[in-house]
C-alpha cells in the first residue's frame, strides 16, 4: 500500500499512526496542532503537503468534524482517493461525497493516548466501504490488524456503538458511583475488583440477563428498601437504583 495519511491528533489517531507503521505501511500524520503531536512516532506535514494520491487517508476527527474536513480534503485531493473516518455513529456518507471511496474503520475499544495497546490482534475491528473496492481494501487491511474483523453497514455500525456504550461507557459510571459510595464509608474500592472482573468475564455471548444476580433479580424487597434507605441524601442515585431494579425484575427470567 502506498502513502496512508491519517488527519488528527486525539487517541485514535494517537494509536492508528503506530498499529498501521507497525503493519508494514508508510504513514503521515496530518495535524493543525503540531506542536502537540511534536512527539508521536510518525512523520508529520502540514495539509498542504499532502501526496497527490495516497492510497487511503483516515479522519480521526471528531464526529462534528468529519464532514468539514472532508470537504477541505475535497478541495486538495482528487475523487478517486479513498477517504475512511473511525466513527462508530456516524455514516460513511458524512465524508464529503466529492469522494467516490468512502468508508468507515472503527476499533471497538476503549483508547487513551499514551497507553499502549499490546493485543491488537484481540481488538475487534468493524469496517464499511460505499464501493466494493473499497470494503475489500478496508476488508484486508482489518484481517492483517486484528482477528477480529466485521463488515458492518452504517445503520448496524450505529447500532453497536449504541450497544457498546451501554456495556462499557455507561458501566464505567456505575464503576465510579460505586467507588463514592466505598469512599464515603472509608471502604477501599479495591474489594470490589474481583467481583467486578469476575461478572465481566461471565459474559459469554449469551443473554446476560441469564447469570443476573442481585436483590432485585431474586425479588428481595426487604434489601432493596434498605439500599434505598442508604440513599436516602442521594435522590439521583436512589432513582437510578429504583429504575434499574425494574429494568432487571422485568427482564430476568421467572
């Protein structure tokens, strides 16, 4: 593959420029913040020094951004280049459509600049191209990043990123509302480790709610009152506890 170019300077681009140079590919980053960027592994040029065709270039933007900077590419790029974002909500059909290649490549994982990711391999990789050459490219290059490649269309593309911000952005909250209320008793987080690490690795691609536990999935009424008891100087979070419990005596099986 010749020249891949990926434009911008937040943790997916932190990481993408390092998984592709480690994959045998020639990689430039594009960044209207260099100065932040000074230090990454990778070679770095201005907009305006583009190739006149590279191979593929990826916007590693914000969602609101996508559009906008495809359509500064379109002005500097010519219609066959293929332009991919790695947004998990938003459609291919955002990148400018001065492009006739448009696609999407999305990691499914939590990233942070800086913290290095040593199982890309274990990294589920969702791909999508609005031309067949395209999504064999993206197809091939997911296959030789991960073992875990899936050719999603945009509406299922959308849908797992609803799903997985249910299973992991959302429980990360829970994860801190359970660390305040440890910390206002002077209780160590750290006990509730491996209960939590414990019910992740339960999960086993079956239904959840069939290995639901808990108060409210035994219909314990007498514990779940004394929860909300405890909560009593918490509204919010009492009410939360009250919705979820009806979300899992609803769902659990009888």
């Amino acid at each position: 593959m010749k020249e891949v170019i990926v434009i911008g300077a937040g943790n997916l681009a932190w990481h993408l420029v390092q998984v592709l140079s480690q994959a045998g590919h020639d990689v430039s980053l594009v960044s209207r913040d260099p100065g932040r960027v000074a230090e990454w592994p990778v070679r770095v040029i201005p907009m305006e020094d583009l190739p006149a065709q590279p191979s593929l270039v990826f916007l590693a933007v914000p969602d609101n951004a996508i559009n906008r900077v495809s359509a500064h590419l379109s002005q500097l790029l010519p219609s066959d280049v293929p332009v991919v974002h790695t947004s998990g909500a938003t459609p291919a059909i955002m990148i400018h459509s001065h492009f006739e290649h448009r696609g999407a490549l999305w990691p499914i994982r939590s990233l942070r600049a800086g913290e290095e990711v040593t199982d890309w391999q274990d990294v589920p990789l969702v791909y999508y191209g609005t031309s067949a050459a395209l999504t064999q490219v993206l197809g091939e290059l997911a296959g030789k990043l991960s073992q875990l490649s899936y050719l999603l269309d945009d509406q299922q593309r959308a849908q797992l990123h609803l799903s997985a911000v249910f299973s992991n952005n959302f429980v990360t909250w829970l994860y801190q509302i359970s660390y305040e209320l440890c910390e206002q008793s002077g209780i160590p987080f750290d006990i509730l480790l491996p209960i939590i690490r414990n019910t992740a690795l339960k999960q086993d691609g079956t239904a959840p709610r069939l290995s639901q536990t808990g108060a409210a999935a035994r219909g314990d009424t007498i514990t779940m009152n004394r929860h909300l008891e405890l909560l009593n100087s918490q509204p919010e979070y009492a009410d939360l506890y009250r919705r979820m419990s009806h979300f899992i005596q609803s769902g659990v099986p009888s």
